[in-house]
C-alpha cells in the first residue's frame, strides 16, 4: 500500500465521527423518519452479519452466502446502512453528506481489495470475479461458488457486533434528537 493510500485510510476512519456529529447537527428525525430508517438498516445490518459469518479474511476468496450473489456484501451492507441513516434524519443535507462520504471512499476501497486479492489468489479469485457482480447482488445466487455454512463464531472474529452498536448508537442518538427538537 503506497503512503498516499495509507493516509487516505486513516482520514476516511477518521473523518466518519465528526461526519456523523454533523449529520446529527443537520437531522430533522421524526418517529416515521425512525422507523423507516431502521428498516433499511436493519436490512443492511444483516447483509453485513451474514456476510461476516462466511469471511476468512487472508485464508480464502469467501464464495458463499451473501458473496455468491455480490463480491462487495460488506460494502453493500455499508451502502443500506447508510441509506438508513439518511432517511432516519430526514434532511437533504444529511443525505447528501453521506452519499458523499459513501461514493468518496467505497468505490476506492472497493478497487483496492479486489487488487490486493488478485494478487494474493489469482486465477481463483479472477474466475470468482466473472462469475459474481461487483457490487448489486444478483437475486439467485451463482450455482459455482464455493459452499460453506455461516459461522457466528466468525461472525464474532470479524468484530462484525461493532457495526450493530455503532448503528444502535446511532439510531439512539437520532430517537434523542426527535424528542429534543420538538
């Protein structure tokens, strides 16, 4: 990794709090903005735990579960995390700041990982990259990926529960400012 792109890494974790504060500045949250909201993030929480429970990071290309339809389910987990947010503030401005932040980091962090896999499991991980899209999962999942059964003790490994309390915080955080902003 060049120094460009680790310096990169550190602002992007970097500027996700004060992203976050700025957002909560700009929410407007409603009880239906809410709930809806945690809809969608759940839904993106699940993605995520799913994907997490089938990941053996620098071990193998994971080809099962949620990555037989989608190569990038952690980042599309991400994407409807975010999507929860957005419409749980409720705000124009919050929604277009995290689209932002998404579309500036993802996509990068997106090419990077299928390049550092490239070149860690060649052709395996080049027959799995034309079998299965990039990012929008496919509804059926592709016959030829590898099989392999969730695992909550993988799930754990991969620290994946940080995501479910981050965004309960979250969440918490905007149910407060509704009340407070009445």
């Amino acid at each position: 990794m060049s120094a460009a792109e680790l310096r990169w890494m550190r602002w992007r974790a970097r500027l996700g709090f004060p992203l976050a504060a700025v957002c909560l500045w700009f929410a407007r949250p409603s009880a239906e903005s809410i709930l809806a909201g945690v809809v969608v993030a759940v839904a993106g929480l699940t993605v995520r735990a799913a994907a997490a429970g089938h990941l053996r990071k620098s071990e193998t290309v994971a080809m099962s579960g949620p990555y037989a339809r989608t190569r990038n389910p952690l980042y599309f987990g991400s994407a409807l995390l975010a999507a929860g947010f957005a419409v749980a503030g409720r705000s124009w401005i919050v929604a277009a700041l995290v689209a932002a932040y998404y579309l500036m980091t993802f996509p990068y962090l997106m090419r990077r990982e299928e390049r550092d896999l490239r070149a860690r499991f060649g052709s395996v991980f080049d027959d799995y990259a034309k079998r299965v899209p990039l990012f929008w999962p496919r509804l059926r999942a592709n016959d030829a990926a590898g099989a392999g059964q969730f695992s909550w003790a993988r799930y754990a490994h991969n620290r994946e529960y940080q995501a479910a309390i981050g965004t309960a915080a979250l969440l918490l955080g905007l149910w407060v400012l509704s009340f407070w902003r009445r």
